[in-house]
C-alpha cells in the first residue's frame, strides 16, 4: 500500500469521529507487514480521561485481533492547518508495540510528513527497558 493511499484511509476515519467537546476529529490507518489495515477514530467522552485517540483505537483493534509485532506505517490525519501530531500518550502506546514503526502525519490539505516514531518519542520506554 502506497503512503498516500494509507493517509486516504486516515482521512476517511474523520466521518466516524466521536467529538462532541472538542470538535476537532482525527483518524487513522495502522498498516501491517502482510497489508491488513487496522483503521480508527478518536471517541471522546464527558469524563474527558476517558476519551480514546484514533491512534490507540487502531492499535488496540489490532491488538484484539491477535497482531502484536508486525505493524510498519502508520497515518495520521486531521483538519487542522497544522499537522496532526500524535500525542503523548499515543507515542508510548505505539512504541510498546512497534519502535521502529513509521509515522505518516497529514493535515486538513492533505499534504504530511513521514517520521520514524523513535524520532516522534526519542530515548521511548518500551519492554526491553524493565530488563
């Protein structure tokens, strides 16, 4: 699957946005070595804790299925101006799982960049650090 056709995926999880609070949706599209893709959305809630970035929903729906070692691009779209940056939170998520993913990060016109995430999360704590 081409890089573009992944950000396309990101950007068709925009619709499936739960944002009644923030107004802001985000999507995206987790590509696996045998190029299954795991898609999703973020799903905000009143008790705002609770609210799932569209990157952990990906993962996690790709984690239920069994995946746990083989996932190698990932995208990430908004509407913003600005390019629609993985928080925190999904960083660590993500590199619990795949360090050496690459990201592919998309704002509202489209255009994005491609960064490895051990760039996104530089010295990240992942399993082989409880060694």
């Amino acid at each position: 699957m081409t890089d573009q056709a992944l950000v396309e995926l990101a950007f068709a999880m925009l619709e499936r946005s739960y944002v009644p609070y923030s107004h802001f949706p985000v999507g995206a599209a987790l590509l696996c070595a045998d190029g299954t893709v795991f898609t999703g959305c973020n799903v905000e809630n009143a008790a705002y804790g609770s609210t799932i970035c569209a990157e952990r929903t990906a993962l996690v729906k790709a984690v239920s299925e069994g995946r746990r070692d083989d996932f190698v691009r990932l995208a990430v779209a908004g509407r913003s101006e600005d390019y629609c940056w993985p928080c925190g939170s999904c960083r660590q998520m993500l590199y619990e799982f795949a360090p050496d993913l690459t990201v592919l990060v998309a704002r509202g016109d489209g255009g994005f960049v491609t960064l490895p995430l051990r760039e996104l999360l530089p010295h990240g704590f992942g399993p082989s650090s409880l060694n």
